[in-house]
C-alpha cells in the first residue's frame, strides 16, 4: 500500500501569513498597543498554545482571560490560513491513486483542526495526528505510530514523510523507516539523516509520489 504522511504548517499550509494576520487582527479588535502586538508576533513564532496567552494577561495585566483571547485567536488563524488549490489538487490525485495519505503535526490540537476544518484538508486525508493529542511531539516516534494508526496502516510497511522541519520531519520519518523529502528553507542542524530528494514547493513533493505510484 502506498502511504504518505505530511507535515501541516509551512508544508501544506502557510503558517507564517496566517499568524501573522491573527495576530494583527487580534490587538485591533481589542485595542492592543503596538508592545503586545510585537510580544505576540515574537512568542507565537514557532508555535502558540493557551500558556502563551496565559503568559501575555498576565504580562500585560489584560482584564480579559487567557481563554478568551486564545479562542479568538484559534478562530481568526482558522479564517486566515489557506491551502493553495494545487496542494489540494495534488492531495486528490494522490487519493485517486489509492494512496493513504496522514498528516502528523505539532501543535495543540484545537488550533491544528480549526486549521484542518478551515482549509477543507480534513475531509481530503485518512489520518491525523496532532502533537497535542498526547502532549508530545515529533521526532517522537510515538507520534507517527498515531498518525499511521488512524491511517488504518502499520509503520512496518513503509512510506513516505514529506515536510520543512529537518529534526521533526526528516529526522522522524528516517527514524520511524519512512523515506523523505524535504521542503528546503530552514537551516539543516548537524548529524540530521539526509533526506531522500528535496524540493522547493509540497507540490513537487505530491509530484515525486505519484511518479512513484505509476511505476
């Protein structure tokens, strides 16, 4: 069986401009200043949970609960995050070819599935694991087992791991026998197994896999 997992932000999806624009969004609703607003735009930059905003009322003294600002904000990345119709275009045709297709992702699960809903991905894959799902994160091999599980297919049989991250994703995959590709952009950390091809867009990822298919 041909199976694939992909990585969501920054390879399916563009987390940056979505991040970006929720926060922007965010401190004009509520009138933040510009200091809350570079805070939010430096601490959220990776990764962002309930602890960052917990962290920023109480930084900033905010009469408003951590909760509430962090629901606004998983709402507005949801309306502003996009998958380009070629990705979605090529996660169909790697279905239509009978792949099993995942995604495994950091990232707290009510943020990651907004996105998912959001983009309509959620509908367009077998499987999903999100980092908060057991409070761990890739390369932690336990992940990609859910992400395969839910998948309804067993690691042992191989497959490919597709993603930008190359600790999280390369390096997972290597380390869970999955081959990969490499979205290229971040700097490559030393003793990081290489990846199998590399490639500037997921599109030329989706690309790759199908010529696999067909052989």
């Amino acid at each position: 069986m041909a199976f694939a997992l992909f990585d969501l932000d920054n390879t399916l999806v563009d987390r940056q401009s979505a991040y970006e624009d929720a926060v922007t969004t965010l401190c004009r609703r509520r009138a933040f200043g510009r200091e809350i607003e570079q805070w939010l735009l430096t601490e959220l930059a990776d990764r962002a949970n309930l602890v960052d905003f917990t962290r920023l009322q109480r930084a900033f003294g905010l009469g408003v609960s951590a909760d509430a600002l962090w629901q606004e904000y998983v709402g507005l990345v949801a309306s502003a995050v996009a998958c380009r119709p070629g990705v979605i275009e090529g996660l169909k045709q790697l279905r239509a070819a009978s792949w099993t297709v995942g995604i495994v992702t950091n990232g707290a699960s009510d943020i990651q599935r907004a996105k998912l809903a959001g983009t309509g991905l959620a509908t367009l894959v077998d499987g999903v694991a999100v980092s908060g799902d057991l409070e761990i994160r890739k390369p932690d091999r336990r992940l990609f087992e859910l992400a395969a599980s839910r998948c309804g297919v067993n690691l042992a049989g191989g497959g490919w791991m597709i993603g930008d991250n190359p600790a999280g994703d390369i390096g997972g995959g290597h380390y869970v026998g999955l081959r990969t590709i490499w979205l290229r952009g971040r700097p490559w950390p030393d003793g990081t197994p290489r990846a199998l091809h590399v490639v500037d867009d997921v599109t030329d990822a989706i690309a790759i896999l199908l010529t696999e298919s067909s052989e």
